[in-house]
C-alpha cells in the first residue's frame, strides 16, 4: 500500500489517502520519495482547472527520494539510487519523439499526476525510462524543484543552442523565473530580468540578472529596442507581446513556458521585418534533466526554496497559492511529524 | 534622364514621367532594365496601402537588366554585366546586420521603391550590394520575380536548414506559392500544397507538389494531424492558423512570408506542447539571392509568368490586381511599343 496526501474534491484541502498500487510493471521503479517540489501545476491539477483531474487526486511531481525497487526489466536503476522524478512518468517509447531522444514531446506520453499517483506520498512510480539518477553532490532539500521548474527553463537553452554572448531576457521571476536566472548567469549570458515587482529587484540581481526592467512600463520596453537575443516568458499574465517582440534583436525568439491566460495577437508585420519568432516549449527529455543536473552540480545552481513538513502540506500549498513564495515551496516527506506514513529514511549517498 | 512609368495620385493609372537622378553615387549601378516582375507590394506602393508613399511613385522591383554604367567605388560589378536588383536597393553596411551577411535584416535597409524610383522605367540606380549578377543561362523573360518573390520563399529554406527528408506545406498557390513548390520539390522534400482553388490544383502538382490539400476545409486539416514539419504560408487571408499549428509535426514551425490581413491569434498552449514556433521573414540578403540563382539554375527552376509589354503596363497592373494572373505577372521593358522611352537593346550574354 501507498500512504498518500489526497485532494477527495475539486480544490480540496489534501487528506490522508492509502492506496493499492498493484504488481509493479516490469518497466517501472518505485521511489521512496524524500522531498517533493510544488509546482502551480500540482494546484491546477488539484483545481481541476484544465478538466483532467479524477478523484481523489495526489499530486506532486518534483520528486526526490530514492529505488525503493525496480521491475523486473529495469537494468539501469537500481534499490537505493538516489533518483529524481519530474512531470512526465512514461512514454510510449516507440514513436518518432521517443526515439530521437524527445520523449518530452512524446504524443503518448504519461504525465505523473493525470490518470495515475504522484509524489505527495511516502512512494511513487513511474517507468524507470522517466526516472533520473542525481549527482552525489545534490542538495536533496533543494533538487526537486529541478525536476520540473528548472527542466522547463533549462530546457529551452538547449533546444536553440543559448549561446554565452548571448543576451537574455525572461520575464516574471518566481519559481520558474528565479532558476531561469541562474542557469543563464552560469551559462554565461547577459541576464535581464523583467519584473512587475519592485521587491524582487535585489533578488534578481543576487541571483544572476545584470539588469532589470519594470515589466509594465512601455517606455522601458521601448528603451530597449532591439536588445535581446531571446526572452524567456515563465509567466500567465497577458502582457504587450508586441511591446516586447520591439526588444528582441534581428532573428530573435520570444519564447513561452508559462501559459498566458489570454490567447497572443500577434501581428505577422511584427515579426516578419526582423525575421523574429514565437515559440514555447514543456520540460525536458530525461537526458536533458540529466544534462541540466550535472550542469547544476558543477555551478551549484540551486533553487531557492521554503520548505515545509509534510504534515503542513496544505499550508504549503496555500503558501504557493498566495504568491508570495521565495521561490519555490518543496514539502519534506520523510518529516517525523508526519504520523500517517511508514516512511523509512533516505539512503544519504 | 531617366525614363519612367510612375502613379501621379494614389492608386492612379501609369504615366510617363521623366526624372533627374542626379549624380550616380560612388557605390552605386545604373541598371539598363530589360524586364520587371509586378509584385502585390508594387500595388501597395501605388495605392498607399502603408501610408508610405510618396508621388510620383515609380514602382517596380523585381528588375531584370544589365549594368549601365558604376559608380567610382563599385568594383564587383562592370558594365554590361547581366543582373538583378529586388526589394532592398541599398544597406547601411555597418550594423551587425551587415556585418554578418544578413543585410535583409539592416535596420536602416533602403526598399527600391520606398524613397527612391524603381524598375518601372528604362532605367534604375541601386547600391552595388544589393546587385546580384545572374547566371549564364537563365531565361531573362522570367528571372525578374526571383529577385523578391523567389527569394522571399527560398530564403526560409536557407534559414531553416530545411532537409531534403523534411514534410513541408504551402499555403496559397500564387505568385509566392508556385515557386515554393518549384523549389521544394528541388530540394527533395515532400511537397503539400494549401489552396482554396480547384482550379490551380492540376497546377500545384505539375509545379512540384506531391498532395494538395483544400486551405479552407477544416476536416481535411484535421486529416492531416502531425504531418508537417514547415508549413509556410503566402496568403494575406485570416485562416484558422490554430488548426494549421496542428498539422505541424512535433518541433513544427508555421512561417508565413505573407502576411493576414488580421492579427494572428495564437493560444500557448498549441505551440508549447510540441514545441512548436510561429515565425516570419522578409525577402533574403544578396548572398542568399544569388545561391537561389544558382540553384534555380542548376535545376532549370523558373517562375510561371504572363508577360507584357511596357506600353501596357497599366493591364498588366490590372491583371494582377484581378487575382487571375497565373501565376507573376511580367512587363518587357525592352518592348519596341514603347514609344516613350529611349531604351537600348539587353546584350544578351
């Protein structure tokens, strides 16, 4: 049995849920998860905002623990690694994505938290094909938010080969926005961060901005005409995309990670003159993780978190809610206080 | 003197109109025009559709001829050199732009026919660096609707690095479209063609398409899910581009070197779970146009035209206003009905 933290309805608070995983698949492992990230997607899951969601619902997909055990084809991970756990659980592993090594773009592909368990739980499974070993060196506390957060802006450096002379600029630093600085500052770019939030301003200097510009102000966009090789965008609000399209450099890429509530109005006159273009992309492949992981490692990038017992996972969840996290909230699953579960402690190393 | 054919009024007929160009500049050719392309943007010239003309407006760039006479400067080019000149008629030559080969994209690049006179006349003055020679053997009747609309298309082939292997489609078989797929189909794709028009569908695939498809039928794009890998796009008609945005294939990218008359509207979301990208360009640099020439010849690609003489170059605006043309219209600048000028004959090789 899996002893999990369960939404019984629509935006419920989570509630102590056991539930009978079955025979573990041949392909699959199954963690014993130590620290859990909270991603917006977790309370929209929750939420049932997109109309996927079944009942009761666990979420959680920042997972960070260690094999508890492996299916019986399983050869690459074995009981003990210590192993990470992001959005996607499975792939169908037989189509064009997966065998060019784009199993992030799968058609198939299995999210961790639609259609089967997640990681608020002392165990998850997922197919041992989405499931990544860590450094040693990793801060297990901090690593999962990697795992979905971090893929998602790292992500994007590869797939349009970021260059270090680059100039970057990513727009709303907060769980997504805050990592994006810091890979990019390691990366070696010229860094803005765009931000409504004047209290954010120190933080994103501190975490690998150069610059920052007021995110609403049109005379700042229009200052900086034709400055940036790419902007990121973590956010979901609407805001001028021809105002910003204005920054980008000749060849430049507006680029979405976060989903804006309203559709883009684009006019094509916009992007046509400067051969410009708008593009979005979802988390990473597991080798792209693993590249990002051991990038990570070596910069000792880590996101800022505020971490919280599992016994406190609703506050958690209302922390994130409230959008006032700095910057990512991760749940401690093997916290003492945590009387409903049987967890055992994580191998350390 | 220079002998031209120039509106007096927005959107007003033709007339002959005689102008000073003054001094040729250093870095300047005088081009003897032998044959000029009409292109839709020659008809928005002439009507004001930008708000950016300025009368008498000599239209006409997709220009045809040989080397008059050059500048001081200008050694690359001698006279009675067989040439081209289209969209861009001089370059800053100091921006990054220039700098690296991408003169197209110069922020301060000079249009032939915006501030300046065109090709519409016997003859027509531009920087030497936006001169391309052409090759040996090309029909001269027809070269001229390369010089914007050829490389408008070819230039997301460069671009892009379009493989042989790729699935690419064309939206609207017109001037722009019938050479997408004369290309195409040179470059070892496999070739879709769009079009709302039954009667151009014998045509597409004469031209180079292996499959049409109708533009306009929302069950045959449904059809054809995850199918492309470029799609690019002629028309200045609002399609339902989030449909098209699902006929491209994971990674997919919807180019448009048309441009809709209204503003796209694009969700997020359609893009970012494929990573898909939505871009757009204008014509290409000299380098680019003089590797289509090449590569035009090398594969005995030619426009479709409807040619003209000089004296009726108001019908030849006509039929291309009509929609009807199949597919560039062309006006013989050399006809000998053309009383009015004073033109000598192309020396032919």
């Amino acid at each position: 049995m899996i002893n999990a933290y369960a939404a019984m309805t629509p935006a419920g608070s989570l509630v102590p849920f056991t539930y009978d995983p079955g025979p573990l698949g041949s392909d699959e492992v199954e963690i014993q998860v130590a620290y859990c990230g909270i991603c917006q997607s977790d309370v929209s899951m929750i939420d049932n905002e997109w109309g996927r969601s079944s009942y009761p619902l666990v979420a959680g997909h920042e997972v960070v623990g260690s094999v508890a055990r492996v299916g019986a084809a399983v050869s690459t991970l074995h009981a003990g690694d210590q192993v990470g756990l992001g959005w996607h659980a499975g792939y169908c592993m037989q189509c064009t994505q997966c065998a060019t090594g784009e199993h992030n773009l799968c058609l198939a592909v299995q999210p961790t938290i639609i259609g089967r368990h997640g990681g608020f739980a002392d165990r998850v499974r997922a197919a041992a094909a989405s499931v990544v070993p860590l450094p040693a060196d990793i801060d297990l506390t901090r690593a999962g938010p990697l795992f979905c957060g971090g893929i998602t802006v790292f992500n994007p450096l590869l797939q349009y080969a970021v260059q270090p002379t680059d100039r970057v600029g990513v727009i709303g630093i907060g769980g997504l926005g805050h990592m994006a600085l810091k890979f990019l500052k390691a990366w070696g770019c010229d860094v803005t961060a765009f931000t409504s939030s004047a209290s954010k301003v120190d933080d994103a200097l501190a975490m690998g901005a150069s610059h920052t510009i007021d995110s609403t102000d049109p005379a700042a966009l229009a200052r900086h005409a034709n400055t940036f090789d790419l902007i990121l965008s973590t956010v979901d609000a609407s805001l001028d995309w021809g105002a910003y399209l204005g920054t980008l450099k000749p060849k430049g890429r507006l680029h979405f990670v976060g989903i804006p509530t309203q559709a883009l109005e684009l006019n094509v006159i916009a992007l046509l003159r400067s051969q410009k273009a708008v593009s979005a992309s979802p988390v990473g492949s597991p080798q792209a993780i693993a590249t990002m992981l051991a990038f990570a490692s070596r910069h000792a990038i880590q996101p800022e978190i505020e971490l919280f017992p599992v016994a406190r996972i609703n506050d958690a969840i209302e922390r994130l809610r409230s959008g006032q996290a700095r910057y990512r909230v991760v749940v401690d699953m093997t916290a003492s206080n945590n009387a409903g579960f049987s967890s055992t402690s994580l191998r350390q190393g």
